[in-house]
C-alpha cells in the first residue's frame, strides 16, 4: 500500500511539472472510524485543535466524527474521536462547513430522512462542539432546506452573505445571495451558475481560498478500475464572485493523480487547507476504497498546482502601492505647513505681531498628542511679554497641525485604500539682511491606511526636518525654497480573511521644494500666480513578514523617485473693521506627478519564487483647492481656518480641514481654541509670580457618549 502511494505522488507531478514549483510533500494519512466507508468531508475549528470528518456507510448510515488534535493542524497528532451518528437526519452526508463564530454546522445531503436533497442546520450550544449532534438529530433540532441535484460540495464566503453549491448531476456551480447571512433558506430563487464544469467526472468537492481570489473543484472519474482524480485552480478577479473565476493557466490549472489498481484507487472528495496558520498545507478525503483524510504540506498558500501570484493579489498589489504613495505624499505634507507659513506672513505682512499664530491641535494619534504635550518648549507660546523675549529675540515661532482624510479606490488591479494623515509641525524662524528669512522646522506625522476589506493597512509615521529660506526680489516677487529630510518607520499588515502578516519597514527621504510667486493688487484683490516644484528620493529597506507560514513574503530594496510640477494662483483680500482685520483666502492649484516609475521586487519566504511589482508611480494628474481665513484682531485674538481638498482625475481625493484660535491679554494670559476631526480643545493659560497656570478641556462632541475632561497645571517658570 505505502509503495502505492508513493508512485501514485510521483505520477501526480509528472503531469504538472511546472518550471522550479515545489510540489506538495506527502504527510500523513488519517483513518476514521470503521462505520464511515465513504469519507466525503473534512474541516477544522478555527485554531486547528479539533478535526471533524463526514461521511457514511453504504447502508444508509451517516456519521460526523469530532477528533481533537494536540498539535493544530496535525493529523499524526489525532486522539480519541467522538463519532456522531446523525441517520435520523440524513442518510448520506456530502460535505460540512461552519458559520463564522461555530454555532452552527451546516451538513450538505445526497440523501435526507425524506430521501430529498439539500442542506441541514444545525444550532450549535457550545461552539465548535458536535458531540451532541446525534441526540439533536434524534429529536429533530435541526432545520432542512431541500434544494439541489445530488449536490456534492458547500462554502460560504467569509461574511455568510454568499452561499455556494456544486452539483454533482447538474454538474453546475451555483451561488446564491443570503439575505440573512449563514441562512440558506432566504437565498435568491436565480443563482448566478458556472455551468462550464461538464465531463464524465463526479464533481465531488469545492472550496474557496480564504480571502476568496481562488477557487477549487475537485472531481473525480465515473468509472471503475483506472480513475483520474482532477482538482481544477480558478483565480477570481472579484473575491467570491465565481462569475469572474478563470482556470489557472499553468499546466491548465488541473492537479492530476492516476491509480491503475481497481482494489486501492482513489476518488477525491472534500477539501479544505489550514486557513489560520496561511494555508500552507492541505487536506482531501479518499472516499472510496481506503476511505482516508490525506494530509500534505504544500510550499507555499494553496500551492497545489503554483503559488499564488503576489502581483495578481489586489490586496498585495495596494499594499505596496500604499507604501509608494504615502512616502511620495510626506513630500507634500511636509513642504505644505512651511510653504502656509511663508504665504500666511506674507498675506499678512502689514501686521506687526506676526509671531501670534500659536495654532494648537488635538490628535486621535496618542504619539503626537504626548509630543505636543511635553516636548514643545513653553517659549513656543510666541509671549512677547514673558521673559523668556530676550532670548532669541529675532526668532517668531509658529506650530501647524493638519488632519488630512481620503479614498483612493479600486482599480482592477489594485484593492481601495482609506487614507488619514495626521500631523503636526513646529517652526521657528526670522528675518535677515534684505528681508531674506530662513528658519527651520520640525514635522511629527503619522499615516494610516486601510487596504481593502479584510484588515491589511499600512501605519507610517515620520519625523521631518526642513531648513527654509524665503527670498523677496521687489515688494510682491519672491522665491521659497527649502530642503529636507525624513526618518521613515512603518507597521504593516497583510490579512488573507483567515489570518494575518505582519512587517516592519524603515526608509531615509531626502526631499526639497521650490516655489516662485508674484503677488498683483487690483482695488482690494490680491492675486498671487505661483509656481512650485516639489522633489525627493526615497529608500525603503528590505523586511520580511511574520505570522503566516505559507503566505509570508520577503520584500527587498525600494528607491522611489518623486518629482511633482504645480501651477496655480491664491487669491485674498483684506476688510478692515475697529477691532481688527479680517482676510479670507482662496487657493488653486494643478500638479502634475511626472515622477519616474519605480519597482518592488519580492518572494515567498518559503518557496523563493520571486515577483516583481512595476510601473507603481504612474502619473497623476491633481487638483488642489482651498479656501478659508485669518481673522486678526487689535485686543489679542486670531482665528485662523483653512479646508483643503486634493482630487485626482480619478476621483481619487483627500481633504484636509484646520481651524485654530489664539488669544492673548496685556495681562500676561491666553487663552487657545481647537476643532480637529471630532474634538474640541480650549485652554487657558496665565503667567502669575513666576509661575504658569495651564489649564486645559476637552470634548468629543460627534460620540453618543462623548469624552471629555478637564486638566489643570502649574509649573515653574524657571
């Protein structure tokens, strides 16, 4: 028997040779229970420490049998079994599938009681815990839903919401939407079919991989003697859609097994993979002569016939590009706050106490809340009155803080991406000989970006630091130009539906920015054409993910070029009132992302096939608009606002929304206002004897139960 087997693995992959693909390696062999001589279904729990095998007796008995597992995953680690029969219910079960939570097992039938065909339900007490099917079935605890044509094969797609039946005499794929999920009796009456399936085959199992960009058929000859054993690799371009499923093309996506020997061929029936430590292995049953559960190890996720193409991932291809896209964005987030400051100066230049801006921002990021709590210097309160003005007394510092939220949505290659940006930026400059003013600034951001359905993102955060020179050639010519660098630290995370990745990813950026502009008055109107050019280069390191055995991939090198061309004009004008000035404000922009295409080259850490993802900066054509206004007041107050919003061609788009206040008294106090996202700050802050009074609240106006609180501190000036 042991030297059929290995002649019979050796046949399957003369058949499928495919260039340096590792084939599945034989592991272990399971024997249920002797009342079971057909083996039609095998499935876990979620953490492999329970098996549970169908089948039934040629005399009209079915079983469900529970084998706990002390090693996940592991056949060769099987104990005792708890056999379940269920004959009461139906007389040949086909195949077995859970819902997502365990509390219900849903049993598939040639053969009911009533000698129909459809699905039983059973209601589970105990997640997971069949060991009282036999006495629920005895009594009827169980729901039937008759349908079908001697159906064979049953999935689910990950939310329920999607119901799939192989029939074997139809020999056609069906899939039903559930208006409840994991409820087969409210499917729609007209099921989108896949009816290309035909061939004198028992088409006896089916399966999905489990973020649904792949699909197996499993089918087995009629005849007796010589058998040919077919489990057919689709790829889905929709998740779940088998409508939009196509053969793999290598070696016409068929795995292939050929027994000659009558007394031991094998016909294949169910099949599933070890979806929770990535679908590195896989598990059939035999349910004809030797009526087993066969266990293999495969070389990398659902590799039977070749592993998955990375490239052909949506998921996979939009994490990378995230990564591409967000380091080509701190360009324009980090140059964006330096530039504000220069034009808000500017706009602004008629205004002796320019150093007022002292704009304060709540972050959702506790990172950058705590920063901007205790490692801002009390001097950047911009106090001309405190003592600490004779201290770099030629400098005026100034703080930015942005909330930056957009969409970037699918392409047929590439899964969605929700994007928020959070940062806040301190600066400090002054103005030198000819009106030349230099200065520098400090960036703390963070990106997130959600990619997909199933839980991938990318967390970025960066630490920037500029240099800037503003240079004036006439009253209303000048010329910006800065230049930069970035410290890059990323998470990321790769989930497949079922289990999840996990890397680290470091990256240097250099970048710069050069901007002209020349401002022309007309009655009240300022119109300031301008010109910008932004650029950079960008390594990423090489890393490698953790936690998915046969879905971890290694990810080498990246250099990303970014060079981004914008032409625009800003208008504003200014109103006098008793109290104060107020100036409102409106930017256009067009750029044009002209930056050089870049590469990512990576593999499976397991199998070394590598994949190259190119052509991942293609162009991009923007339009940038915003508008808002500073209102200056003599008694001490500015408020300042501005809403910014970023779309493509593509309808691609992201916006970004600031609203900061700022109030000081001859008495040597101020207060500060903040709207940031869905929370409100306002503090006070006073300068009594040699000591700070700083007291600060906060409101999250938008929650059904908001958060709010109330703080108070008093430090020393010295």
């Amino acid at each position: 028997m042991k030297l059929i087997k290995k002649i019979f693995f050796i046949i399957i992959f003369l058949f499928s040779n495919v260039n340096a693909f590792a084939a599945p390696t034989f592991v272990n062999d399971y024997q249920p229970e002797a009342e079971m001589n057909h083996v039609t279904g095998v499935i876990f729990n979620p953490t492999g420490t329970k098996m549970y095998v169908l089948g039934f007796h040629t005399s009209d008995k079915s079983y469900v049998s529970e084998v706990p597992l002390s090693v996940p995953f592991s056949t060769q680690s099987a104990g005792t079994p708890v056999l379940q029969e269920i004959t009461t219910a139906t007389k040949r079960a086909q195949d077995l599938k859970f819902n997502s939570d365990g509390t219900k097992l849903f049993i598939l039938t040639t053969k009911a009681a009533n000698n129909k065909d459809g699905i039983h339900v059973f209601t589970l007490s105990t997640p997971y815990d069949t060991s009282n099917l036999e006495s629920d079935a005895d009594a009827g605890n169980q729901t039937f839903i008759q349908f079908g044509s001697d159906p064979r094969g049953l999935d689910f797609n990950s939310d329920g919401t999607k119901m799939y039946v192989l029939q074997s005499a139809s020999q056609v794929l069906e899939q039903y939407n559930l208006s409840t999920p994991f409820d087969p009796s409210t499917r729609n009456s007209n099921p989108i079919t896949m009816s290309s399936l035909k061939g004198d085959r028992l088409h006896q199992g089916f399966g999905f991989s489990s973020d649904g960009y792949k699909m197996f058929i499993v089918k087995a000859q009629r005849v007796t003697g010589a058998v040919t054993n077919i489990i057919e690799d689709y790829n889905l371009t929709t998740p779940f859609e088998i409508n939009t499923s196509t053969l793999n093309e290598t070696d016409n996506g068929i795995y292939t097994s050929v027994t000659d020997d009558a007394s031991t061929d094998e016909r294949i029936a169910g099949i599933t993979f070890n979806f929770s430590q990535g679908a590195n292995k896989l598990y059939y049953t035999d349910f004809h002569e030797s009526d087993l559960v066969r266990e293999f190890d495969l070389p990398c996720a659902y590799g039977i016939i070749t592993c998955i193409d990375p490239t052909k991932n949506k998921d996979d291809v939009a994490s990378v590009e995230s990564q591409s896209t967000a380091v080509k964005q701190l360009i324009q987030h980090t140059t964006y706050p330096v530039l504000n400051r220069m034009e808000w100066l500017r706009r602004n230049k008629d205004i002796s106490n320019l150093t007022s801006q002292n704009l304060k921002f709540q972050f959702s990021n506790e990172v950058l809340n705590s920063l901007t709590k205790s490692l801002i210097p009390i001097y950047f309160s911009n106090d001309n009155s405190l003592e600490l003005k004779d201290q770099n007394k030629n400098w005026s510092f100034w703080s930015e803080g942005t909330i930056s939220i957009g969409k970037i949505g699918d392409t047929s290659s590439s899964s969605s991406k929700d994007i928020n940006t959070s940062a806040i930026t301190f600066g400090a400059d002054r103005i030198g000989r000819n009106n030349i003013m230099r200065g520098m600034a400090l960036r703390l951001g963070n990106d997130d970006v959600d990619v997909g359905n199933l839980g991938s993102a990318l967390d970025m955060s960066a630490l920037s630091f500029t240099l800037y020179e503003t240079r004036p050639h006439g009253d209303n010519k000048f010329i910006d130009s800065l230049i930069g660098i970035s410290l890059i630290n990323s998470d990321l995370i790769n989930n497949s539906g079922s289990v999840s990745s996990t890397g680290k990813r470091d990256g240097k950026q250099i970048y710069g920015s050069f901007n002209f502009r020349e401002t022309f008055t007309k009655d009240n109107l300022n119109i300031t054409p301008k010109f910008k050019l932004n650029y950079g280069l960008t390594h990423l390191s090489n890393y490698s993910e953790l936690g998915a055995e046969g879905l971890n991939l290694k990810f080498g090198n990246q250099t990303i070029g970014t060079i981004i061309g914008s032409l625009g004009s800003s208008f504003d004008s200014s109103y006098e009132f008793e109290t104060g000035k107020f100036v409102p404000y409106f930017d256009f922009e067009y750029s044009a992302d002209v930056s050089p295409t870049s590469e990512q080259e990576f593999s499976y850490a397991s199998d070394g096939t590598k994949y190259i993802l190119d052509n991942i900066n293609n162009s991009l054509h923007n339009i940038n608009s915003g508008v808002g206004f500073d209102f200056i007041t003599d008694n001490g107050f500015t408020l300042m606002t501005k809403y910014t919003r970023n779309q493509t061609i593509n309808s691609e788009y992201s916006d970004s929304f600031i609203l900061a206040g700022d109030f000081k008294t001859k008495k040597k106090s101020f207060y500060t206002m903040s709207l940031q996202n869905n929370t409100t700050e306002i503090s006070y802050k006073k300068e009594l004897d040699n000591f700070y009074i700083d007291i600060n609240s906060n409101y999250d106006f938008f929650k059904t139960n908001p958060e709010y609180g109330l703080f108070l501190k008093i430090s020393n000036i010295n």
